[in-house]
C-alpha cells in the first residue's frame, strides 16, 4: 500500500509540474509583457521598461519558469515586492515564503489572502451541496436500480432527467422569483454578510438548492445504471434464495459491489463543486472561487490565474488518488492484484 501511495504522489508531482510550466507559458505568452498587465493600462512606458528589467523579462521562458517556481517553493524573494519599485506590494509575510503565490493587482493584495479566503467560501457552499447531493442520489438511485421498469422507477429517472437539464442560472432565477420575490422568504443574494440583516444561514439556502437540484439528477442516474447491473449477477439470486431478506440482500450484496462505478462520478462532483460553480456564484453575488477566477480573467490579474489554476489541478489530483484508494477499499481484487 505504501509504494502504491508513493508511486502515485510521484506520478501527481510530475503532473503537477508540467501542468503548471503548461499554465505560466500560457500566461506569459498571452497579448501583453508581463509588466504591463502587472501594471496595468495607465502606467507609462518608462515604468513598464523599469519593472521588465527587474523581472528580467527577456530571459528564455525555461528560466523564467524556473524562477518563478523558486518563489513558490520559497527559494527565491518576489521582485514585486521589492520597496525601491514603487508599486506598494507588500506582503506581511515576506518577500520569500513557502507558498508564495504572487501579488493581486486587481484585489490589491497578496494572492495567498484572496485565495484561501474564496476557496474556503466555496468549500462551505460544495461541503453542504455534497452532504445533501450523495445521500439524495443514493436513494434515488438505489430505489430505482432495483426497482427497473415500474413506475417509481419511470417517475424518479424523468424527474432526474428534468432537473438536470434545467442550467443554473434558469433555475436560480427560478427559485430567487418564488422564494425572494413572491414569497419574500429568504435572500436574493448571498454575499456571506449579516449586515443586510439576513443570516448567513438563510443566505446559503439559495445556492445550495441550485447546485443540488442540478447535480444530484445525474449522480443518481449513475447510481440507477450500477445497481440495475449488480441486481442481476448470480450471487444476489442466491442471496434472495438463501432467505436474506430485501433489505440485507441491498445493504450487504448491492450496495456496495454498485458503488464501484459511481464511486469515481462522486469525485468527480467535488472538482465541479470546488470550480465549476461560477454561474451559481454570480447568480446570487457569492463571494467564492469561481467568480474571483472569472474576475481575476476579465480583468487580466495573471499572479490569481495562475495560482487558481495550480490549485485546481491539485485539488483534481488528489481526487483521482483518493479514488485510486476508494476502488482498492470497495474491490478486493483491485486489492490483491
């Protein structure tokens, strides 16, 4: 088990490195020097030519790749920092750290303080969609797998297939006009504030609502698909036959052998939960991860691009190990093999 985990966090570290040299030569090969869009559009030439020797911007892209990872991992003090430049970025960590990311001309602050802010404000609002989305989609879908043809399964596969379909932005609209307009029951934005008088709590209900309405949907129809396969093998007809009855012959033969295949969908939702709920977030104003992206992109703020992208795929990455494990943990023969 022991080298199978470090093989594969050498395999994640490799990929990790060539994803990002594959993520900084975009960023440094985009419309624009570096300077500039650190500087932005009204700085003049003069001031643009200072910080491009500074950077040593001219440098082959390899060394310039390199020296930006030394500033991540530390080795190296960030040049934007440095007082005699004038450009006011100041980091109350230092000029050089482990885990230096760089210095946000759109927020104005170091990226690290932007960063972990907006990723743990859209972890809350993945955490509570993901504890609601997989026991709702277990139910479902195990309800129809073993129930094929009837009419809950007909009623509960349409409905799934029906809010699926409905993309995010039509169903927060949807629910904001019940809910916020008609009713007046809860917030029509969640900006994590009490100030406007409205609980963070009551806050929340929106856009978790809408990332459950429009994911659990498919995570139960590959549920659905796995446990109508498991039904028919051999050793649940002699489960049933020895006398188990319905409810044991699901939770000890079905359940888990149909969790194999959906085990990898499950993982793949807390990549989307983490970074692909722009839409929801801009809907309702939430101050997560996905929207500073989206704005550090708009507005050209390469040091927050880079960073979200490193983080992303590291997130995406250590998913795919703990999937790795999950298969081990649900299939022995993986285990044994």
């Amino acid at each position: 088990m022991a080298r199978f985990i470090g093989k594969r966090l050498a395999i994640m570290l490799i990929t990790l490195v060539a994803a990002s040299f594959l993520v900084f030569a975009v960023s440094e090969f985009t419309p624009g020097s570096v300077a500039r869009k650190t500087l932005g559009p009204y700085a003049n030439q003069e001031q643009v030519d200072i910080l491009s020797q500074r950077l040593r911007s001219n440098d082959p892209l390899l060394i310039r790749y390199t020296r930006w990872l030394g500033i991540i991992l530390g080795l190296e003090a960030d040049p934007l920092q440095d007082k005699s430049l004038g450009l006011g970025f100041t980091d109350p960590r230092g000029a050089r750290y482990f885990g230096n990311l760089g210095y946000s001309t759109l927020y104005k602050l170091p990226v690290n303080d932007v960063i972990w802010d907006r990723l743990s404000a859209t972890g809350l609002l993945a955490g509570l969609s993901f504890a609601l989305i997989v026991p709702l989609s277990l139910v479902v879908g195990v309800a129809s797998g073993v129930r094929i043809g009837s009419k809950l399964d007909r009623g509960l596969s349409a409905t799934s297939i029906v809010l699926t379909s409905i993309p995010e932005f039509a169903s927060g609209v949807f629910l904001t006009a019940f809910f916020v307009v008609l009713l007046g029951w809860l917030p029509g934005t969640s900006p994590l504030s009490t100030t406007g008088g409205w609980s963070v709590a009551s806050q929340m209900v929106l856009p978790v609502a809408v990332l459950v309405l429009y994911d659990f949907g498919y995570v139960a129809r590959m549920i659905r698909a796995s446990v109508a396969e498991v039904v028919r093998r051999p050793y649940v007809r002699t489960a049933t036959l020895k006398g188990l009855s319905r409810r044991k012959v699901i939770m000890r033969h079905v359940l888990r052998n149909a969790m194999i295949a959906p085990f990898t969908v499950l993982l793949l939702q807390v990549n989307f939960l983490l970074s692909g709920v722009v839409v929801t977030e801009l809907v309702f104003a939430y101050p997560g991860f996905g929207r500073m992206l989206l704005e550090a992109s708009l507005f050209g703020d390469i040091s927050v691009i880079e960073a979200a992208t490193l983080v992303t795929l590291t997130i995406a990455i250590l998913c795919q190990l703990i999937g790795d494990l999950g298969y081990m943990v649900l299939n022995p023969r993986i285990r044994i093999s």
